[in-house]
C-alpha cells in the first residue's frame, strides 16, 4: 500500500492537495503503524485524518499524542475504547492534548450509535465548547 499512498500523495502534490490518511481502525490501528507510514512517505503533502475512536489496541490518549504531530484533520468521537471497553472520550484531556499541539484547523466531530443525531451532535458540540475554555 506505501507505493499506492505514495503514488496519491505525488497527485495530490501536483494539483496543491494535501492528503489525509485516517486511522480507521482497519489496516491502521497503532500509532506506530501510521508513524511508520508517515516517515516512509516522507512529504508534507501527506497528513493524518485523526480519528480519536479508532484507537482501540493500546492507549487511546498516547496514541493520539504520538500522532497528533501528523494531524490535518480530525474525527473527533464522543466515545473511545480502553481496554477493549467503550466510554466516553474525556474531552477535557483531548482538548488540552489538542491545544499543546500546533493544530490550528478545525475540530470535526462525529456521533455514532443510538439516538437522534442533531440531538447528539448538538450535546457533543457543547460539550466540546466547554472543554475548549
């Protein structure tokens, strides 16, 4: 898959795109699989879709911390996993995780799961508001 991602990452280049790679908990799970193919592609074209639930082998927070130098985008979840167990993400730790970083973009959120989606969103929203001051 590097020779293909690189491949994107060159067309993106060409035309001023930079690429955002997501985390998604499929052929990208650890922090140390997508630093492996940050440092291989190597091009400042080629950035990270930060997806704050997909993180489920190791450490949540650590992982995001370890990758959060890569970021471009975010999918910022109002759950996580740890431990293989799924909870709220604490909010205040990832904001203050974000804030620590030299992330200046903006902060997408997304609601997964049971219940009406504006409602949800609306409530993440707030919450997000606040974790933010």
């Amino acid at each position: 898959m590097l020779k293909d991602i690189h491949t994107c990452v060159e067309y993106g280049r060409q035309h001023g795109v930079i690429i955002g790679l997501q985390n998604h908990n499929d052929f990208i799970q650890t922090a140390e699989q997508i630093n492996t193919i940050m440092e291989t592609i190597n091009s400042e074209w080629l950035g990270i879709v930060l997806d704050t639930g997909s993180f489920r082998q190791n450490e949540p927070y650590s992982e995001i911390e370890k990758t959060i130098k890569n970021a471009v985008s975010w999918q910022i979840k109002e759950k996580i996993f740890i431990d293989g167990v799924e909870v709220d993400t604490d909010l205040n730790r990832l904001m203050k995780l974000i804030q620590s970083s030299d992330y200046k973009g903006y902060l997408p959120i997304e609601t997964l799961g049971e219940g009406e989606p504006k409602i949800k969103v609306k409530e993440m929203f707030k919450k997000l508001q606040k974790a933010m001051n």
